[in-house]
C-alpha cells in the first residue's frame, strides 16, 4: 500500500469515488425503474443478490442455463467485502497449485536464492576458501545468512595480525653545552641566584 497522500489528493479521489458511485447509480436507476435514494441504499449497504433476486429487482432480464465451470480466485481477493454473504464464502476454496506450477515456482525460488549469494560473494570469487565452494555448488546449499558467516571468516583468514614490534630504547644523546656568551659592559647582566648561595655560606662560616 502507498504513502498516504495529502488531504488535498484524498479529497480529490473521494470526489473520484463520489463520481463513479452517482454513475453507477444513474445507470441502476434507469435500469430497475428504483428511486435514488433506493438504489443509494443497497449501494451503502454493499447488496450482494443472486440470480433470481437480481431478476426480481430489475437488474437483470432472464436467468441463464447454469454453467459448469470453475474458476481460480485468490481469496484474500474477497477480505475487502464487509457483507459477503456466507452462502458465496461456501463457494470460495482454495486452489492447490498444479505440480507445473510448483516446479516452476521451485524454480524462482532457486533463482533467487542463487542470485542472493552471488550477491554476498561479489569480488570475493577467487577467495581460496570460497572459490572452492563456488566450484562445487556447495555454497548455495547455505542460507544466506550462512554464507555472509563463510565469507566474513574466509576472509580473516588472509588477514593475520602482524606481530607486535619490541620497543627498542632510544640511545641516549649526549649533552652539547652551550658557548659562553660574553658580558655586554654597556648593558649589565643580572647574577644568578646561586651564585649567592656559596658567599653567603663563607659569610656565616667566618
């Protein structure tokens, strides 16, 4: 079933339905001699008549000879019908399918589930651990869900974790001291404080 559409397009197509339903009306009437407001009331009723009914009421000539023959429905065909009278669901059975429509939709069945796993296999065909597989059909003897597993694994197989590398220490550098920088007399530097530290000792010390 579609997307619900907007309230536009479905006031559009109940004035469609409103349409075809004054038709049909016009035609019944014309038909039977009913009124409207006869006819609307069977038509809101979802009337269902049988042969000799249908003749009573003008919406048919003559009954015909009755026929013989049988035919294939789907039944679900006949959910949409609120009224469908229980005498007409007697005469609704399901139709087992012939053994030529079996074969044939055996058939399909395999067809898709052939393509489903050439799907899943894609560029892994040369795999060797797939190709082999492929080779003799028995990959599509699988599930797919099965197969997805297969390949998922066939591949970690060419994938091994490469061995972890030891940390190797790095050689210590040697320290490179810095040239002395001379003593510009016109800007004076200030002394660091630890050269303090020694003269005030000796100071004490005395």
């Amino acid at each position: 079933m579609g997307a619900v559409g907007t309230a536009e397009d479905m006031r559009d197509y109940a004035d469609l339905l409103d349409q075809a339903g004054n038709a049909l009306a016009n035609i019944y009437m014309k038909k039977t001699g009913l009124s409207l407001e006869e006819v609307t009331a069977l038509l809101s009723a979802e009337t269902w008549m049988d042969g000799p009914e249908c003749v009573q009421k003008g919406f048919a000539d003559k009954l015909a000879e009755p026929v013989k023959m049988a035919a294939t429905l789907n039944p679900a065909m006949f959910d949409v019908y609120a009224a469908l009278p229980a005498k007409a669901k007697k005469l609704i059975r399901k139709i087992e399918p012939t053994a030529e429509a079996k074969q044939v939709e055996a058939v399909l069945a395999a067809k898709k589930h052939r393509e489903e796993i050439d799907l899943l296999v894609g560029d892994f065909a040369d795999n060797e651990y797939v190709a082999p597989l492929i080779a003799s059909g028995e990959i599509y003897k699988l599930t797919p869900e099965q197969a997805g597993d297969f390949i998922l694994d066939a591949i970690g197989k060419n994938c091994a974790p490469s061995a972890p590398q030891p940390l190797s220490p790095s050689a210590p550098q040697p320290l490179s001291p810095s040239a002395p920088q001379p003593l510009s007399p016109s800007a004076p530097q200030p002394l660091p404080a630890t050269l303090f530290m020694p003269v005030t000792a000796r100071l004490f010390a005395m």
